[in-house]
C-alpha cells in the first residue's frame, strides 16, 4: 500500500516597520498574516530583523510596563554615551544600540500548528528599536512546514 506524503511548503515574506524611535512595536499581526497566507498548516515560522540596532522580543503583550520596565533596565545595563565605547560614529546612541541588538537578538521562531501561531495567552511578537530616532526596518519571516 503506498502513502501520499504531504508536500512540504515554504514561503517567505518581508514587511517594513516604521518605528518612532526607541521602544518597542508590536508585529504579531503581521507575522500571523504572513504565516496565514503560507498554507502551512504545521511548522515553524521564522521571523529575522535585517538590522544590528534593533532586535525582536516575545513578551508580554497586555500590560505595557512589562515593556517599559525592559526599556529602563537595558538603558542601565547598556547606557548611552558610556565611555567605555569607542564606536559612535551616528552619535551616542549608536554601539549601545549594536550592544542591546546583540543582547536581546535578531530572530525568534515559533511553532505553527493549525495554520496560526501557536502564542500563549500573553505573548506577543515586538520589534524593539535601540535608536532614539525613528527609523525603517526590514523584518523577514519565513515559514516552513506541510
């Protein structure tokens, strides 16, 4: 007796996020309609921020001092203009921005089950920006799966 094996699916999908300068952006909705157009209906999604001065978070998504309370703490492990770095050629907002991408990374993956992503109750996918002034960034997601 033979089996019909699915096809393994694959598509790939970048959007531009336009940030306000440093904190964060929510992206769940599009990264959910980019593995909705897909057809995958189990796999993974991989989401990847084409920059080295922001990065991406899942975190909580209801309460936004949970956000704040993130900003404030890297600000004081990672603080703007502290001498010990050399790089600021676009300012002083600059290596520490390189620093906190770095820190916090660039890519996530998450399962996708059912054609959605699998999130829990709470989570919610973030661009976090590290520059103070406001900037375009690029996020790719690709998606793979049957």
């Amino acid at each position: 007796m033979s089996r019909s094996v699915p096809a393994e699916h694959a598509g790939q999908h970048g959007f531009v996020v336009h940030t306000r300068g440093r904190g964060f952006t929510e992206i769940t909705d599009k990264v959910a309609d980019v593995v909705a157009a897909s057809n995958v209906h189990v796999g993974i999604a991989h989401v990847f921020s084409a920059h080295t001065s922001c990065s991406l978070l899942l975190s909580e998504n209801a309460d936004p001092t949970v956000r704040e309370d993130l900003e404030r703490w890297l600000a004081r492990a990672v603080p703007d203009g502290d001498a010990i770095f050399e790089h600021d050629a676009e300012g002083p907002d600059d290596m520490p921005a390189h620093v906190r991408a770095v820190l916090t990374g660039v890519s996530l993956v998450v399962p996708v089950h059912g054609g959605k992503l699998q999130l829990g109750t709470w989570q919610g996918l973030f661009l976090w920006e590290h520059r103070r002034d406001p900037h375009q960034r690029r996020v790719i997601v690709t998606v793979l799966g049957h």
